[in-house]
C-alpha cells in the first residue's frame, strides 16, 4: 500500500467521523429546541384551560372548573398496556387525595380512545376521578403539553395556578406519585 492510498484511508475515516459528529450534534440541537418548545409550552397549557371535552356519558366538563386547585392530568386509552396497568394505582392515589381535603391534588383521565371503549372498559373498572374523551386529538394534545413523541401514558402535574410542575411520557410508578403529592 502506498503512502497516499494510507492517506486516503485515514482522510475517509476522518470525514466519516467529521459527518458522523456533525449529524449528531444537528439532532441534539433539533431535539434540544423541540423539547424547548414543548417545555415552554403556556399558550398550551392556557389553551387546555379552555377546553371543554365530553365525559363518557356525554356530558361537556369545562377544564376550568378543575382550576385553583393541583390537578394530575393522564392521558391513556384502553389499548394501551401500560395505561390500563397505572389506572388502578392512579386511582387509589385520588381516593387518597379526595380523603385530604382542600390540599388534595385532584385527578383527571383524558382518554385518548374513543367512547365505546372507554365505557365499556369503565364498565369493568371504575374510576373514582372524572373521565373525558379527547379520541384521536388527545395525541395532538399531549405534544402541545410537552410530549415531543405523542407517546402514552403521558401525565402532568398543574399546580393550582394551572402551571405545569411534572411530566411523564410514559409508566406512573408509586414513587412518582408519592413525590408529586410530597410537592404540593
């Protein structure tokens, strides 16, 4: 081999590495300024104020009537494994809050599924905190509120000035609540 075919080689391999290091460095800057964005998120979370969604009844709940008070938002849908397995905990967590009083966080599940199944789902496993559908949008929903990838479950924690405290994309543990309800 000869001297400039090694030269060739070594040069490849560092422009190889120089893009490599570039690409990567360009997906951290476009994931760092998404997360900023979602993060940054209070037109978001004002908007979410506004809504009115309905329950699996049928009846409109106005989102401002949860307002003034903590309020844990999850977002799950019953073909989700990992959403129908974090319900039972949830749910232990706001019978154990209603049981607090005026410092209780309040609860509410926005299922992203649509009424059928959630009532026949509810049907099976009652819930002791309200309820309503957001069906396909609630996907839209939760990356206006800081899940960059859509992904469920994905809870936040409002404070009782309605800003956002906590996120989780993903599986509640009891930990995760525990710290939360330590917050407010």
């Amino acid at each position: 081999m000869s001297e400039g075919q090694v030269f060739s080689k070594d040069r490849r391999r560092w422009m190889a590495g120089g893009v490599a290091l570039a690409a990567a460095a360009g997906g951290a800057l476009v994931g760092w300024s998404q997360l900023e964005g979602a993060t940054g998120n209070e037109e978001a979370i004002a908007a979410f104020w506004g809504l009115q969604l309905a329950q699996p009844d049928g009846a409109p709940l106005n989102l401002a009537s949860l307002r003034g008070k903590p309020l844990l938002v999850n977002f799950w849908a019953t073909w989700c494994p990992p959403c129908v397995r974090e319900l039972p905990m949830i749910n232990r967590f706001a019978q154990e809050q209603a049981a607090r009083g005026a410092h209780a966080i309040q609860v509410l599940g926005i299922a992203v599924d649509q009424a059928a199944a959630v009532n026949k789902w509810l049907a099976r496993q009652p819930l002791d905190f309200p309820v309503v559908l957001a069906g396909a949008g609630g996907v839209t929903l939760t990356r206006s509120l800081g899940n960059i990838n859509g992904g469920l479950p994905f809870t936040i924690l409002l404070d009782a000035k309605g800003k956002a405290q906590q996120r989780k994309i993903g599986e509640l543990s009891q930990q995760d609540l525990e710290q939360w309800a330590a917050w407010t």
